[in-house]
C-alpha cells in the first residue's frame, strides 16, 4: 500500500513538472511547418529534428518551393522554436519572423532555443526570384523576455538583448533596444537603434 502511495507521489510531482516546463516545448514538436502566404514563390519552411527528440538541438530547415524545389539551410543544429509573436505583425509565413524586403528578398528570423538562457535568433536572406539564399546568419542575438516585433518597408526590427550588466552584489540585468535588421546588396545587416 505504501509502495502505490509512493508512486501517485511520484507521478503527482512528475506532472507538475511537466507543467513547469517552457510553453516552447510544449509548442514545438520535433518536426512541423511555417505555412507561407499563397502569393509568395515560398510554399513553407519545414523544421525536422533527426533524432525525433526536440532537446537533441538537432533540427534541420529546408525551405520548399512552390515550383517543388527544395533547400537545405546551411543551418547548425539546434532546437528552432514556433513563436506567433515574431509573426503577428505583417509577416508572410506562420511561426517565424519572414518578411519582404526590397529587390525581390524575403528575410526569415528563426526562433532556437538557446537554453539555459534566453532563446537566440538566426537570419536568413533568401531571393525570392532565383531562389537563391543570399546570407545566413546564425545567431544574431538573444530575444527580449518582453518578445515585440515591427516590421517596416525595408526592414524587421524586434526587441532584442543588447547587454547584459552584471552589478556589484552579483546581480544580473538585461538592457533591451530594438534592433533593426534590413538586407542590403544580399547581405544581413544588423543595427541598434540609438
């Protein structure tokens, strides 16, 4: 009897763990799809973890084309995250920061998880008209705790950790500024906002 009582125990404190885990993964699977609006030449892009275990960090991205074409991002492996908030404002595929830019370019910011800290952030700049990848960046940062996004004619701006203060008694704090990322002769180009 006492045995049985242990283990409603153990599985009572096991719940409530799982209840304490990050929303991200319970949000993220290890393998879903960021649906890309009809009109764009992109179908989606498709996140696969290899071992089938989200927390092996061992995700690879393919984009697909409309035209069946497909390409693997020279990406490292990670976690990659699904997150409405990178998309809610003015962007053109679900889950993910993906945006048009000028001169036929879509700029993708993809969510990782970037445990034990905060989650982090990759870049790619893709031509939407030769289906080419222009630039990867791989991490270009960590994402504010307060996640906010703003997408303007030339650029993706989100807010991001720009330092970290360390103060005297051993006390952490996060500085937050928007950043501002725009893609300029086919590169990615990152700036603080003053």
């Amino acid at each position: 009897m006492l045995k049985r009582h242990l283990r409603y125990l153990l599985c009572w404190a096991c719940l409530g763990l799982l209840q304490a885990a990050p929303a991200a993964a319970a949000d993220s699977p290890a393998s879903w799809q960021a649906r890309c609006q009809p009109d764009l030449a992109l179908e989606s892009v498709d996140f696969a973890s290899q071992s089938g275990d989200v927390a092996e960090d061992d995700f690879v991205v393919h984009l697909n084309w409309r035209n069946g074409q497909r390409t693997r991002l020279a990406l490292p492996g990670a976690w990659y995250l699904q997150t409405e908030a990178l998309s809610r404002h003015g962007g053109v595929c679900s889950g993910i920061g993906a945006v048009r830019l000028p001169h036929h370019t879509l700029l993708l910011v993809l969510p990782w998880s970037g445990r034990p800290g905060f989650d982090r952030l990759s870049a790619v700049a893709v031509d939407l008209q030769t289906r080419q990848v222009r630039d990867i960046q791989a991490d270009i940062g960590e994402i504010s705790p307060d996640y906010r996004a703003e997408v303007q004619p030339e650029r993706y701006s989100l807010y991001a950790i720009k330092n970290w203060l360390v103060h005297a008694d051993g006390r952490d704090e996060v500085q937050s500024a928007w950043l501002d990322i725009s893609v300029r002769e086919g590169k990615i180009v990152r700036a603080w906002r003053p």
